[in-house]
C-alpha cells in the first residue's frame, strides 16, 4: 500500500506542476542560472556533479557546452570550460571508461571515477559518444575525438546485432566476481606482456603489484602524468590492442540481448554524429542498419512496437521510444539525406501527436494505458533524457527542414510548459534548457542546392558538420527533385546559381540571398547570437 501511495503522489506531483506551469517564456537568464547551479555542485577535484556514486552527466556537459559557445563573458566561459574538461578528461582517465575496449561502465562506485560499476549500458554509451564528440566540435582537442569515436566502436564491435539492432547492456559479471573480466593482477601482466610491454602498461595504466582494486586486482586507468597525445602513439596502440587480445580470451560477461526501440533510437542518433562529425563510412553504415531494422521490426500501421527479443516483437511503445526514434532518424537524414528518414520521421511524429499528446493537460503522455499510476508525464531527465524535451527538439528539426506550421504550434506549446518547470529546477531539466538554447539563439536552415552527381554540396555539409553549431538543421537536394519533396518545403523553389553548388542560409525560415561562394556560407553557418 505504500508503495502504491507513493507512485500515486508522484503521478499527482507531476500532473501538478504541469498544470501549474508558468509558462514563463525561455531566457538566456535562465540558462545562465543553470550555469550557477551546477558549480554549486560541481567537484572541483574529480569533475561530475554532486558526490559518490558519481553517474555520468552526459546531457549536463552537453547543456554546459551550448551554454558555453554563446557565453558573452570571459569568467562565465571559464567557470563553464572547467566543468566540461575536467568531468570528461577524469572520466576519460579513469576506471569508469574501459581503457582497453572503450565504452563507459554503469557509473562510479567512489568520487574519483576509479571504481565502476562494471554493468555497460547502450543509453549511457550512446549519450557519452555523442557529448565527447560535441565536445570535440567546440573545443578542438582530439583526445574527446578519440574517446566518442572509441566509444561507437565498442557499441559496434560488441553490441550491434547480426540483424542491425543494438542489445540493452552487457552485465558487470557473475555474483561475487563482478568485474573480473575488466581487471588484471600484476602476476597476469607479468606473465602475459614482455618486460618493455609491462613497463609500459605500469607508466600509461598505473598497474601496480598491490592493485587499486580488491584482492590486489588493478583497474586500468589512463595515468594522469602522462599526456593524452600519448593515445595515438604506436606503443600505446600496440599494447592496447595486445591486451585486448589477451582479454579476448576470458569469458565475456553476460549480455543482455533485448532490443528496445527507444534506446536503439538514441544508438541511430549517435552513430549518425558519429558518421558527421568522424566522417568514416562504417559509422554511417552502422547507424543505417539500425534504421533498417527498426522501421522493419517496430514500425506497424498500428504504430510502434517497444521490444524484441529472439524473434519475437512485443509491448506497445511509449512516448520514449518515438521520441528516441525520431531524434535518430532526423540526425540520420542530416547525415545521408535520403528523404525517406526524413518522411518516416514526420508520419512517427504524427503518430506520437495523436497518441500521446494530452489534451486536457499539456504534454505528451508517457504510455496510452489508462491505469493510472502508468498515465504519467516524463519531465525530469534521468539517466536518459525526457522524452517531452526530446520531442520539443525534434518538433523544432522539423518545422526547419519540413516548414510545417503544426510542428511550430506544438513545439511552443511545449517550450512554454516545460520553460515553467525548468526554471524552477534548472539541475533536473539539461535537455529541456538545451531545446531553449536553440530557441534563443534562432535556429538556422542551412539548404544546399546541388547539381545531379556532383560532389562539392557533400563536402561543404562535411565541413560545416564539424564545427559545433547544434542550433541548426541541414537539407541537401538537387534542383531538378525540389517540387516533388513534399517534406521540404522550404527547399521548394530553390535554383543554383551559375549551375553551381548553391546554399541558402535561412534563420526561422527568413533566408540571406543564395551564394555560390562555400567559404563565405561557411562563415555564415558558424555566425553564433551571443548571449544578452
């Protein structure tokens, strides 16, 4: 019975606050409040937020890093800096990120990011991968690089399925003997590595004869004397890549092969990045077999299925996993922009509309059940993001690329409702305050006009897709197929000049005059509203 008053009071807490919304308009005030707030809280010895166990705060470094490029202030800069390199660069370092196969462990056991819980979760590494790489984006350090790019891989490597869908996690091991897998005595480097190989494992992963771990068992951490250029280096790569063989010998711990829509359709969006930011073709090539297979297995004329699990589809989807879904299918449009993510996008968002949305209460609700401890909003962000700041996100992707009024209508309808919230409680709403950024700034439309089989559109998209400019949408087209994409209607109508690779570049829809000149629309792309 308490349980179930609990889940009641919480149910009622939220319909609450969705009801007593301010709708207090979003303001770059309240972005530089969440600035405050988290360097109440910040570690100022070990990065992260708050202390032990130490979560990663993969949506929280994001928001720092929009909050960041526009920041007016040189001592706002530098506090906001801080935080974003010295959370990333320990967890970077330490026991939580898998220093010889890549990916993040479940979360910190201890407040300097050397003892995880071993469990590898898909959110966590798809979130992680996309902030590294945004980080690498703004601030230009290719150890951020490395680690995303890393990261992709281990999701690649040990997680994509033969079909294209991605598992849930791989398990921290058996009762008892968690982390086995992960950890090495320094008997077992000894025997295992030469004399030069285990001297070198002692400098880059500080292994000892006592360990850092139980029963003398050593956590590989990247020593923090020794600089990240290191990484690339031909020694490190060699023993990273021998002890990883060495490894490959043990017996994996267990993996837990479900497949669920939501969380494969954040594993799409960063594979996507992956691809934009990294331009190798293997990420784009990962992020559209997930796509593949989720339009294959979870999209029904009913509408979206939740789960899959040995060849078997089942559970209605929530909010999550169309919101999810979406997001991935728009970052995977931007990436090879083939119209048909963009349309499956808009008819899943459509969908979502009619389903979820609330119509006596703002906000879209998180399942269809009736029962009413389920019937609940998502708000607050937890280790994923909410699904309703997700979506106002996606709503304003699409009314750039797709023009549609409804998506505006709705996506304001939203800000407002989840502007009221967040600024009581900036700390839980990360993602929600980075929907507003892109509010605030005035989103752009970058459309590029293209001449059939020509080349010189996709290079400039590479070029500006790596630079950090997350309060953007791109669409690609050529002229001749502009009147028949229904789903880009701001691209209808528009030429090339002189029969040359053409780009508008467009604010809300109000566009500058078209150039050929990819240098100077380049330096427009990049043109950032400070903030006021």
């Amino acid at each position: 019975e308490r349980v179930l008053s609990s889940a009641n009071s919480i149910v009622d807490a939220l319909r609450e606050r969705s009801v007593e919304a301010s709708g207090e308009p979003p303001s770059d005030r309240m972005l530089e409040l969440a600035l405050r707030e988290y360097s109440r809280v910040f570690d100022e010895q070990e990065g992260g937020f708050g202390s032990a166990p130490k979560f990663p705060q993969s949506l929280q470094i994001s928001l720092l890093l929009r909050v960041l490029r526009r920041l007016a202030e040189p001592e706002e800069q530098k506090l906001a800096r801080r935080m974003i390199e010295l959370t990333l660069f320990k967890m970077a370092r330490g026991g939580i990120y898998d220093q010889i196969g890549g990916g993040f462990h479940r979360y910190s056991t201890d407040e300097r990011w050397l003892v995880p819980h071993f469990e590898k979760m898909l959110y966590d590494n798809a979130l992680l991968s996309v902030t590294y790489l945004e980080a690498y984006q703004l601030l230009k350090d290719n150890f951020y690089r490395q680690i995303g790019l890393e990261t992709l891989d281990y999701m690649q490597q040990e997680m994509q399925s033969p079909e294209g869908g991605f598992y849930s996690a791989e398990d921290a091991g058996e009762v008892g003997l968690e982390g086995e897998f992960y950890v090495w005595s320094f008997e077992q480097l000894k025997s295992e590595l030469s004399l030069d190989e285990l001297k070198l494992a002692e400098r880059y992963f500080g292994v000892t004869p006592q360990g850092n771990f139980e029963h003398g068992k050593n956590i590989l951490v990247f020593d923090w004397g020794v600089p990240v250029e290191t990484r690339a280096g031909q020694e490190f790569v060699a023993l990273r890549k021998n002890l990883l063989e060495i490894r490959g010998k043990r017996q994996r711990p267990h993996r837990d092969e479900k497949i669920l829509c939501g969380w494969n359709g954040l594993a799409l969006s960063a594979f996507a990045k992956g691809y934009q930011i990294g331009g190798e073709e293997r990420y784009l090539n990962a992020a559209q077999r997930c796509a593949e297979f989720l339009e294959r297995i979870f999209v029904t004329e009913q509408g979206l299925k939740r789960r899959y699990f040995q060849g078997s589809v089942g559970i209605e989807a929530t909010h999550e996993d169309y919101a999810f879904f979406i997001d991935g299918l728009i970052e995977l449009y931007q990436s090879n922009f083939d119209l048909h993510w963009l349309e499956l996008a808009i008819k899943l968002q459509d969908r979502q509309d009619a389903v979820f949305w609330d119509t006596n209460s703002p906000g879209y609700n998180f399942s269809v059940s009736e029962d009413a401890i389920i019937k609940k909003k998502d708000f607050l962000d937890n280790a994923t993001p909410s699904a309703n700041s997700v979506s106002l996100l996606n709503l304003i992707k699409l009314h750039g690329l797709a023009g549609e009024k409804r998506h505006y209508q709705r996506s304001r309808e939203l800000a407002g409702l989840l502007s009221g919230l967040a600024h009581k409680y900036p700390l839980g709403f990360p993602k929600a305050l980075s929907a507003f950024d892109y509010i605030l700034e005035g989103g752009k439309e970058i459309i590029v006009v293209n001449p059939r089989g020509g080349s010189a559109g996709y290079e400039f998209v590479r070029k500006i897709q790596a630079d950090f400019n997350p309060n953007q949408v791109v669409a690609l087209c050529e002229p001749i197929a502009i009147e028949a994409q229904t789903a880009l209607k701001p691209a209808a109508g528009r030429t090339l000049e002189a029969g040359r690779t053409t780009v508008y570049v467009c604010r809300e829809h109000v566009c500058s005059a078209p150039t050929v000149n990819l240098e100077e629309a380049a330096a427009m792309c990049s043109e950032i509203r400070r903030m006021e």
